[in-house]
C-alpha cells in the first residue's frame, strides 16, 4: 500500500502535540500506517513510550545517524510530513478514518484468505483467520486512552461548552427515543450508552426496541420531505427470533402507520397504497440506513462485531446505533456456566462494544415472574425484576421496564418505568399502542413524573 496524504496527517498530529502522540502510543501502533511507513512510525511512537515526549528531528536522526540509509528515509518522510497542514479539532476524526481504513483491509485481506487456490474452503483454518482479524479490529478499536485534567485545567473548556450549548441547544443532545416521557429527562440517548429494555414475555419488548430504532433514524423528519432532510441516525437491527422479510413488513407497517395484515396478504386500501408508497419514496431518497440483520440464534457478539465492521468498511460510514433482539437469544464462549451468568458476560461484551466503538446500544432482557403482591406498582417494575441476571443493570447506563397489568393487550396504552439512570431523575411515563400497523405513539410531555428515589432531582431542587 502506497504512502497516502492520510499517514502524514496522522503523524503531524503525533509528531506537533504530545497529548495526541501519548493517546496515540496508548492505544495504537504503527500497524495502522501504510507498510513503507511502518518502520519510521516505529521509531517515532517507540521513542514517545519510552520517554513520554515528542521527538525532534534532530533527537531521531542522532540516535540512527551510523545507518545511512535509514537515516535518508526518514528525511525524506519527515520533509513530506513537514508540508502538511493540520487542524489540531481534526484529530479524532482524522484517528478514525485511518482505524476504519485499517479495518477495511484486514476484512478484505481476510475475504481472500478464506478460499483456498482449489475454491474450497478450510474451516479450520477458516475459524483461525476469522478469531484472528476479530481480535486484531477490536484490539486496534479499543478504547485505551484516558483523559486527566485538573479543574483549573478544565475551565476554559468548560465555558467554551457552556456557551455553544446556550447559542445551540441541540449540541451534544443524544437520539431521541420519540418519547417525550424519556427525551426530557434522558436528553436522548448518547454514544457509549447502553439502554436495556425489560419486560415479561408478549408485552412488547422487541416492538418497542423497534419503534425506538425507528423514531431514532428518522429525526424529526416527516414522510412528506424530499430533500433538506434533519439528521437521522444509521440503525444495525439484529434480529435473532423473526425473519427477515417478517421484520422488514413490520417495519414498513411502523414507518407508513398501515396494518401490517395488510401489508403481508397485499389488500391495502387506496390509501393505505398512498401511505405507503409516500414511505417507500422516502426510503429511497433518505441518506440514512435502518438495516435489517437476519441472524440465527446462538450467533456470538465477535460475530455481531464482525457484520458490524464489515459493513462499517463496505459502506463507508458507520452506524450510529446497535439494536440487539435480544440479548438471551445470543451464545457465549463459556457455555459450561449458567444462564444467568451468560447474560452478564453477554451484556458486559455488548457494553464494552458500543464504547469501543463510540456508538449507542439497545438490547432486551426477560424478567423473571413478578411479586405476589400484585397491589404494588412498584413490586412489579424495580430493578429486583432483573434477578435472573442483576449483573446486566450494572452494564447498563438505562434500564427500562414495560409494566405488565392486567388484561394487557386490551389495553390501549403502554406503561413505561425508567428504573434505572446513570446522569438522570428517574422516570415513569404513558404511551400508545397501534398494534395493527406495529407502531406505539408518542404521548404529551406531562405524562412523566420523577422518582424522589432519585437524588438528582433532589440536587435540582436545593
């Protein structure tokens, strides 16, 4: 691979401020540059960990002075690095194109790799390459580097930030559910964040994780646009219990609000056709993806994280958004322990994939059977419903459970609990079932009420 503009811009950065060259040493390596720049960014990033400073020219050419060759080489890459401009706001982004351009590589390298010169392919061997290129993407993606400043050292910082957020309110705003009940508390949800949804079996798990996806990628957008579209977000639904041409007609059905019957025995009315062309229109000219992944149960999170990088290399751009139906369905390596403990290791590997990957996460769990007390509304929605596996809330930044009532399904409402919330009150909150079409609506901001269980809302009180 042939030096390209995107290895130099990444060593100016490394080599003009020491605070990117330590994040850089901490949690990459010279593997990430094209290969005849290999060599120079081992003795630039060898240098920095061992002296934890930037090195000069001079200090790189004194210590390889007796090698002749060597030392020419590394002028000659040094003048080019020395005529690129950069912008030190630049660096993250610059960081990641070069990560996913390595990622792209090593899955294009491993596609070849995987069928032999006869056209046949060795499992063995296979299964080998396949752990390999996994382990490498994540271990270049992880998330090593720390951030330390003092509190004087952060002011500056902080006010630039307050001031943005009082000149642009949206700045730094999660994605929103769609519901007002949990976007004004939760503010949306955040890359890094793990949302887990609870709920006794048939009361809506997996069609309330879909209409969140849904409302997440469509913004504030409406069917009726063509152009001059509000930002979205790109979805990755992995659905492990339907198939996929049943998950896409629910999903058409939520998008253009027509019954999902109808849409499956083609007897739509005149204009139900109307609503749902208007959605397909819509589709086609939208720039964001709401993909659909149709996986077998006993699927692995390193084969979640493969199609997740595959697509992120294949696309050119990554998803904003992870959606797991759900979580007990996926298998684990450590198959002797039980199933309580999968689903701590399950839920601490998606955790810890979504904030490698600087991304937001949602996923399901299934609560164990409810108190006898059937009186007390709080008995049937705390955190203790999590018992098969308490570890998963401890993985999670929100957890939130859909209360099972009596009669449930004649019921036109949904009852929504946010039991858990690592940065807010907690919150309960009412929204509406159009099971036909697979859509729950939204319902007015003054449906919530905050827990007092919550200390915040007692801070915000003084």
């Amino acid at each position: 691979m042939a030096m390209q503009e995107l290895d130099l811009v990444i060593f100016q950065h490394i080599l003009t401020s020491k605070k990117n060259a330590l994040e850089f040493v901490h949690g990459c390596n010279e593997k990430l540059f094209a290969i005849d720049a290999w060599r120079f960014a081992k003795i630039i990033l060898d240098y920095i960990r061992v002296y934890k400073e930037v090195p000069t020219r001079k200090v790189i050419n004194e210590r390889n002075s007796k090698n002749e060759t060597l030392l020419k080489y590394i002028n000659q890459l040094w003048d080019d690095i020395d005529k690129i401009k950069i912008d030190e706001r630049e660096y993250k982004p610059d960081l990641e194109k070069i990560k996913n351009r390595f990622t792209e590589k090593l899955i294009y390298d491993l596609k070849e790799r995987l069928v032999g010169d006869n056209g046949r392919i060795d499992i063995p061997k296979s299964v080998s390459e396949l752990h390999s290129a996994i382990n490498s993407i994540k271990g270049i993606n992880q998330v090593k580097a720390y951030e330390q400043r003092t509190l004087k050292e952060s002011i500056e910082d902080f006010r630039s930030k307050y001031v943005a957020k009082m000149n642009d309110p949206k700045l730094g705003v999660g994605l929103k559910t769609g519901y007002s009940c949990l976007d004004f508390v939760m503010g949306g949800l955040r890359n890094q964040e793990l949302l887990l949804v609870g709920a006794e079996t048939g009361v809506g798990k997996s069609l309330l994780m879909m209409n969140i996806g849904i409302n997440m990628w469509l913004g504030e957008n409406t069917l009726d646009l063509e152009k001059d579209f509000q930002p979205g977000a790109d979805i990755l639904y992995f659905s492990l219990e339907m198939p996929y041409a049943d998950m896409l007609e629910r999903v058409l059905a939520c998008i253009a609000k027509v019954p999902q019957t109808a849409i499956r025995d083609a007897t739509l009315t005149e204009e139900q056709k109307k609503q749902l062309g208007l959605a397909l229109k819509f589709i086609e000219k939208y720039p964001n993806d709401f993909t659909i992944i149709d996986i077998p149960r006993g699927a692995t999170m390193d084969s979640i994280e493969l199609i997740f990088n595959d697509i992120c290399a294949t696309k050119k751009k990554k998803p904003q958004v992870i959606i797991i139906d759900y979580l007990a369905l996926l298998s684990h390596d450590q198959k002797d322990v039980a199933d309580w403990l999968q689903l701590n290791y399950l839920s601490e590997a998606f955790h810890e994939m979504i904030r490698t990957h600087d991304v937001a996460g949602i996923t399901a769990t299934q609560l164990n059977r409810p108190s006898q007390n059937k009186g007390a509304s709080s008995e049937q929605t705390g955190l203790h419903r999590l018992s098969r596996s308490a570890l998963q809330a401890a993985n999670s930044n929100f957890v939130l459970l859909i209360e099972k009532r009596a009669n449930e399904q004649e019921l036109p409402n949904m009852q929504l609990h946010l039991v858990k919330s690592r940065r807010t009150p907690l919150v309960s909150g009412t929204i509406y079932k159009q099971l036909s079409a697979c859509a729950l609506l939204n319902s007015p901001i003054e449906d919530y009420t905050a827990s007092s269980a919550d200390i915040s809302s007692e801070i915000e009180s003084v």
